[in-house]
C-alpha cells in the first residue's frame, strides 16, 4: 500500500488527462477491494473475474468526467459497479448453464434484480445500526457473517440472526413497494 | 431507474467503510495486478507502454507533484486507435477500425433495399416494422458504407452503413451466427418470435462521439433477412453538435450479441463538415415561464408548485431531420403517506407547441420506453427561418387532481381512419387498422399538437372476449401458487422524420374471429390550454 494515496479527485484527474497511468493508480488503490468482490460473485472462474475487475477500471475511467463533477464517493461506487458487474457475468455464465449451483451467491444474485436496486437502496439507508452497517458490508461489500462479526465486534451467530431478520424485512418491504409501483403505474399510463 | 448511487448518506457510509479496509481487503499478486490493467487499456484502446504497476505509480506521483508546482496541467492524450488483429487477438475484446474519413454521401442501404414491406408480409420478422418513406429517403440521400466485421464467440457483426448529421446518428448492422440464432429460436416463449430478438444485443446504448455520450439510443428496427441474419438498425438523437473536422465514433458491445456473451467494438471518423452540412441551430437559451401549480398532486390536498422555465439545450435540424433537447431536472418529494415521490421542474420539450415562421407544424417523438429528454423533431419548411415555441400547459379538471378524462371509440371508426384527439389542439388520425393472424395493427399520424408519440394511446377492451394464455406462477415468499393470464404484447416503432407511430398488439392466443369482436377502444383525452402569453421566438441559423 502507498504511504501517499491519491485522492479521488486526483484519480479522476489523472484518469483525464494520462488514462494509463490512471488506470495504474486506480488499480493500485482499489484492485484489491475490487478483486475481492468481484471473485466472491464468481468463485468457479477467476478468467472471468480479472476480466470483470478490468471492466470496472474502465467504467471508472469512461465516468471521471461525470464522478469528479458530481463528487460522488469513488469507493463506495466502485464497490457497487465491481459488484454489479459480476451479478450480470454470473447471469450470463448461469444463462449458459456451466455454472454449478452456489447457494450462498445465488441468493444474492437473486435478491439483487435491476428492478429491485434502488428499492434495496432505499430500503437499506432506512435501517438503523448496526444493521443497516451489516447490510452494508454483506450486500455491497460481500463479507462473510464472520468478517464482519470481526470487523464490527459481534459473534457470527448474531450476526447470521441479524441478516435473516433483516432479508425478511427487506423482502417484505420489497414486495409491498413494487405492488404500489405497479399500481402507480397503471394509474398513471391508463395500463390494466 | 434510481440506483443504489443516489443515496448520499448511505454512499458515504459505504466509502468509509472502504477506505478503511483498502489495506487488509483480499490479496492480488503483481501478475494479477499488471494483467487486469492491460486487459482495462486494451478495452480502452490504448497502447499499455509501461508494464509495471510500480513504474507507473512512480510517473503519477511525478506528474501530481508537477502540477502542483506549475499549475493545471493542460495536456491532450490521444488514445491510440489500433486494430484487432495486430494487438487484441488474443485477448477477448475484438475491435474494428472503419475506413479513413468517412464522407456522408448518397448510398443505398440494404436494410431498406433488401427487405420486402410490412404491408405484404405482415411479420416483423420478416420486414421492417414501418414504411419509413420520408426517413428512408433522407438516410439513403446522407449515409456512408463501412462494411467492418467483427466476430466473437461465433456470433459476427457487420457495420454496414453509418450516417449522422447534426440531429442524429442512424447505424445499420448485419448480425449472423448460426449456433445463436437458434438457440434463440428455441427458446420455449409464448411471445411471438420477432419479440425474442429484442434486447439479444448487440445494443451499442452508450455510443460515443468524440469521447463523449452524446447520443441517446432511440428507434430500432429489426428483421431476418432471406439468410436468415438479422438486419438491425438504430437510431440516435444528438444531444449537442458533433464538433471538429474529425468525428470519432466508438460502438462498443462489451455484453452480448444475439444472447452471446463477447465483444464488438467499432470505431469510424466522420469528416466533419461532411457531417455539417445543411445544419441549422437555434441559439440556446433560458426562457422564463411561469410555475406550474398542481392542486391536490397526492390525492390529500397538498399542493405542489414547480419551476418550469424553459432551458433550451440544443435545437438543431439537418439533412435528416431535427432534434430538441431541454433541460429537465429530477425534484424529490414525499408524499402524504410518508412514501418518496418524484416530480420534474423545468419545461419538457414535448409540452411545446413548435409552428415554423411559413406555419408549417412540427411534431416531436421518441421511442417508447426510452429515458432522455431529447426528441426527435419533424423539419420544418426549407424556407424557414424561425421557430414559435408555445407551451402548453395541463388544466385540472378532476376533482382527485388527475389530468384526464377517459374516452371511448369504436373499431368502426377506427377502421375507417378515425381522428383521436387527445388533447383540443391535437391528436392522431389512425391509418391503417388491419386485424390479422391475430395481431391488430395501425399508423398514429400526428395533427396539431399532442405531446409526442407514445404506443400505449389505444386501449383495446378486450375483457372477456378473447382466448389469454395462462401461466403458473410461484410466490417466492410463502410457496403459494397462482395463475397470471397474458393477453397480449404491446409494441411500436416510430419513423422519426414524419412523427408516424407504428403500433401492433400482438395477441399470444386470440382469434382473429375473437378480435374482431373487439368494438370499442378507450384513450386519454388532456385539457390543456397554449400559453401563448410566453411564447417564444428562435431564429434559425446555418451551422458555421
């Protein structure tokens, strides 16, 4: 790790004006988190994992200009565009049908839909703490119920009970919200 | 769609959380590290000159230390365009360079050229969905053959004609790939098959034009052509002026083609003044307008007023039509359950009422289901030298705050080339109406004005009359089962140049007995009155 690191504006920056040296630095600073998550979504192929990682690089470098204008957080989105990124490559893989079963990655897979994103999103800045802390690091960051009873000073089991009653709130309130878009909707278009 | 991206609070959150463990999260050898950065230059199109990790850090320190001495480092990089075969073969990112300077000229265009009309085969997947008369001759009067091909994991891509001018940017694809088409023709769908090829890619949403995302995905049409490859065109609206003596343009399909994961990467230089040529602009610019007043927006009494004044962004015709773009900003709410509601402020472009100074009538449209606020603009007279924008506005005549008022017509009417007016200084003329092989199709031919085109006017009251295909449904929460009935797909495509809708309802398992049983239709009519205190008046100019 650098004694210096670059600040994002400095990433960005870098990214605009020397796009090689920025995708250097930006791997640097964030591949490993980066890494990390992406191969927690696709364990069974790691080919496909470095590939989705550099895809990430790339995404950070075509978005500089619109990140450094809108000073939106560069880890936090970069942990969610290297984690939905890899949702989508599972999906493919599993499209194809060479994936073997992965309950615990399929679960999320599943959980996370487009449709469903910003619902989630909304759903999680609701939540007091320290779930709302759980959450994060399971759904965002993928951490064990073991890293993150570490992190946070909690025993696994506490943790696993948090994140089941948690998942069944979320779910709940899912369900309820997309019921009510959907009858927005209909409203709003005439639709039956 | 808002993402998880939107939620400051939790976003910060999240990128404390990062910052904090980028030391100790996960592991990465220098191997790992230097081969994920090539493969991220290699997609950008760049030429990785440094292989390490550590000399490239170094250089970035070097380069911020530099500029903070001298001040902004003012400094263009050129990315290197290379071809596939000499640098990226054997990675998975395949990419096409088209030809040197590509001129808009007169070209035929074999998605036009080679396909039969709708009207004698009634398929979409055999024709062109529309006639595109007015649009098909000013593509064919202004487009350039490439002719690229790229190819990966057997599925091939094929370039064939581009053409841009100041409002849009059309592109024409040939896609082939045996082992893919079929496995898509073997999908176990109820839907008709023209509707399976829809979203397979490849998709080129994001293209980009001088490095920047200034093309709005719009229109697309598609059919097989005699070999059974399918033909794809795509049509884009500009949202500023493509600008310099070269235009670059970059395609790039990093997910799939036909279902098939992979690459297809294309880049082609316009000659600018080629591109140019023939365009007019109206001058940007802030109008002010009064607010807009919602009485009773949430179904409790609560009022909602809103900014609407007019930010013309862009406004600009050329040889193949026009475009106008305002600017339309998001405006969070809560409404009187405590649940988040949006509304927007400023003026929508489809809320002007657009009449040219020989009086000639402009009407806008884009395609269903496409987010962005520019449209596509009908030209207007040669001649012309300005355009009048009024705005209209929405009177509220329900008493729960609703907008509109629901109308009946008939299929009779319908049949016989009806008017529907949806608002009182406009609607469509239907033209067309056809009822075959269990699809119910027609033209929506703009008059006066009606706030662009949209699929979803007609409403067929189908409700007991017609055979629906069931489907059992299993409820993920609790196991239990029910039975959803689908009666019909609803889709349209638009020929931009005239503002015509082509609408079809494609019914999964009625009869064409069952749906000539269909006698009424049901639409939206809007009370609307034309500000015509605070129109404005832009001049059109020839673009330098």
């Amino acid at each position: 790790m650098w004694e210096e690191a670059f600040s994002q504006q400095q990433i960005y920056r870098l990214l605009e004006k020397d796009p090689e040296r920025g995708i250097y630095v930006l791997q640097s600073q964030y591949g490993k988190m980066i890494f990390r998550i992406v191969s927690r979504i696709l364990p069974e192929y790691p080919e496909d994992a470095e590939e989705v990682a550099a895809d990430v690089l790339v995404a950070t470098w075509q978005q500089a200009s619109l990140l450094s204008q809108s000073h939106k957080p560069l880890g936090a989105w970069l942990t969610v565009t290297a984690r939905n990124r890899a949702i989508d490559r599972r999906r493919l893989l599993s499209r194809k049908q060479i994936l073997p079963l992965n309950e615990e990655v399929d679960f999320l897979v599943e959980t996370i839909s487009s449709d469903g994103e910003d619902l989630i999103g909304a759903l999680v800045a609701q939540m007091t703490q320290p779930d709302r802390e759980i959450f994060l690091r399971r759904y965002y960051r993928l951490e064990t119920a073991k890293e993150i009873g570490e992190a946070i000073g909690m025993r696994t089991h506490t943790v696993n009970v948090r994140l089941a009653r948690g998942r069944k709130k979320l779910k709940d309130e899912y369900l309820k919200q997309m019921g009510k878009e959907c009858r927005r909707y209909e409203k709003q278009h005439g639709v039956s | 769609m808002k993402n998880s991206t939107e939620y400051p609070e939790l976003m910060w959150e999240l990128h404390q959380l990062v910052q904090k463990d980028l030391e100790t999260g996960g592991s990465l050898s220098p191997d790992q590290n230097d081969r994920i950065c090539q493969m991220a230059l290699c997609k950008m199109g760049a030429d990785p000159k440094t292989a390490s990790v550590q000399g490239n850090i170094q250089g970035a320190k070097n380069m911020e230390s530099k500029r903070k001495q001298k001040g902004a480092l003012r400094r263009t990089v050129r990315v290197g365009l290379i071809a596939a075969a000499l640098f990226c073969a054997s990675a998975m990112t395949v990419y096409a360079v088209g030809p040197d300077l590509i001129q808009m000229i007169s070209e035929k265009i074999g998605f036009f050229q080679d396909a039969p009309s709708q009207e004698d085969v009634n398929d979409p997947l055999s024709a062109p969905r529309g006639d595109y008369g007015e649009t098909k001759q000013a593509l064919e009067g202004f487009n350039a053959a490439v002719g690229q091909s790229v190819t990966d994991n057997g599925v091939t891509v094929t370039l064939d004609n581009i053409s841009m001018d100041v409002s849009s940017m059309d592109i024409f694809l040939t896609i082939s790939g045996e082992e893919a088409m079929q496995a898509i023709e073997e999908i176990d769908d109820y839907g008709p098959l023209w509707n399976r090829f829809f979203g397979t890619g490849p998709n080129f949403y994001w293209a980009k034009i001088n490095g920047k995302e200034i093309a709005q995905a719009d229109v697309e049409d598609w059919y097989l052509d005699e070999e059974g490859n399918l033909k794809l065109w795509r049509h884009y609206l500009l949202t500023e002026m493509p600008e310099g003596e070269e235009i670059t343009v970059e395609l790039n399909e990093t997910e799939c083609a036909l279902g098939k994961a992979g690459e297809w990467c294309f880049t082609v230089t316009l000659d600018g003044d080629s591109v140019r040529a023939g365009g007019k602009v109206g001058e940007p610019g802030t109008y002010f307008m009064p607010e807009a007043v919602y009485p009773n927006y949430d179904g409790f009494g609560s009022t909602l007023t809103l900014n609407k004044d007019l930010g013309l962004e862009y406004l600009a015709f050329g040889p193949k039509g026009g475009v106008i773009k305002t600017s339309v900003t998001e405006k969070k709410l809560t409404d009187a359950n405590g649940s988040d509601a949006y509304a927007y402020e400023g003026l929508d472009a489809n809320m002007l009422y657009i009449v040219d100074n020989t009086g000639k009538e402009l009407y806008s449209s884009r395609a269903a289901f496409i987010s962005g606020e520019a449209l596509n603009l009908t030209a207007p007279d040669p001649s012309a030298t300005s355009l009048t924008l009024t705005p209209m506005r929405y009177r509220y005549a329900n008493e729960d705050g609703s907008t509109s008022k629901t109308r009946t017509i008939t299929t009779d009417e319908l049949k016989n080339g009806a008017k529907v007016p949806t608002r009182q200084y406009g609607g469509y003329t239907v033209e067309n109406f056809t009822i075959h092989n269990g699809v119910i199709s027609y033209d929506l031919v703009p008059y006066g004005w009606n706030c662009g085109s949209y699929s979803e006017i007609l409403r067929p009251q189908d409700d007991g009359k017609i055979s629906m295909v069931a489907e059992e449904a299993t409820n993920l929460q609790d196991g239990g089962t029910a039975t959803l009935l689908h009666s019909a797909l609803l889709s349209s495509t638009i020929d931009p140049q005239a503002g015509v809708t082509s609408v079809r309802h494609d019914y999964y398992a009625a009869s064409d007995e069952e749906l000539q049983s269909i006698t009424e239709w049901k639409y939206e009519y809007f009370d609307v009155e034309m500000d015509t205190e605070h129109a404005i008046t832009v001049a059109l100019e020839d673009v330098k």
